[in-house]
C-alpha cells in the first residue's frame, strides 16, 4: 500500500481519518434517505425521525466512536492490530446495545416521568436508536480502520 497520493506504487492510497466529515456524512447520508423513504412510502412518522432520532443518533454515535478511535492521532494499539471485521462488529454491538438501553428507558421513562405525551414517536426510540447506532459505529469503525496507520512490528 503506498502512502503517498499519486505514487505509481501498486495498491490503493492511503487516506486521512477526519472526524468532522465522517460526523457530517453520518448525519446527512441517514436522514436524506430515511426522509426520503418516509416520503415516498407516505410514513410521516418516518420522515419527522430522519433528523433528530435518526440523523442525530447517527451523528453523535460517529463522533463518539471515531473520537474514541483516533484518540488524537494515537490510536489504541489494539484498535490497529485487531481484525478489520471482528473491531466493527464489536464496536457496532456495542454501541447497538448501549442505544437500545437509552431508547428503552426514554420510551418508557419519558411519559411517566415528563410532560412528554406518550405517543408513537417514543416506540419508535427504541427501533431507530439501536439501528441508527450500530450502522454508524460500523461505518465509522471501517473507515477509520482502513485509515489508521499500522504498527511496525
């Protein structure tokens, strides 16, 4: 793998880890498409999720996860030396299940304990926040991965 755009060395290069876009993707790229699905599919339900529930999870599981990873251009050794696959699925896990905990507890605290009414969009914490958690810390996890320089051994 050469590490220098442009070389005419074999293999693909070498890109930079920058938490800024891989956060700003992972807000925009899940609540075009869930807002664009609840759209089409006529769930407005869905559509109003995208951006909050869904984007924001998104967003705030991709900085969490990609912070927790770069560690200030220092990475874990243990973090570079792991599996690509084994890493992602263990961290998307979780985070999955940390998400599920938080939208089990809001949609059922919420109600009990707020003003909030219960209504449908508290269920819905509890589908969107797991799922919208593991594809982020998943996503972010590969990449950075792919991007993380190794240890020379």
């Amino acid at each position: 793998m050469s590490p220098v755009h442009g070389t005419s060395a074999p293999g693909p290069a070498t890109r930079s880890f920058t938490l800024w876009k891989e956060v700003a993707v992972a807000y925009v790229a899940p609540a075009i498409t869930a807002g664009l699905g609840g759209v089409l599919s006529g769930q407005p339900e869905l559509t109003r999720a995208a951006p909050t529930s869904i984007g924001a999870t998104s967003a705030l599981v991709a900085c969490v996860v990609g912070a927790w990873l770069h560690r200030h251009g220092r990475p874990r050794q243990w973090t570079t030396s792991a599996p690509r696959l084994a890493l992602t699925l263990g961290l998307a896990g979780a985070a999955a299940a940390v998400a599920a905990v938080g939208g089990w507890c809001a949609s059922d605290w919420l109600p009990s304990h707020t003003p909030v009414p219960d209504a449908r969009w508290l269920e819905r914490l509890r589908i969107d926040l797991p799922l919208s958690a593991a594809l982020a810390a998943a996503i972010v996890t590969w990449r950075w991965h792919g991007a993380a320089p190794r240890q020379q051994t």
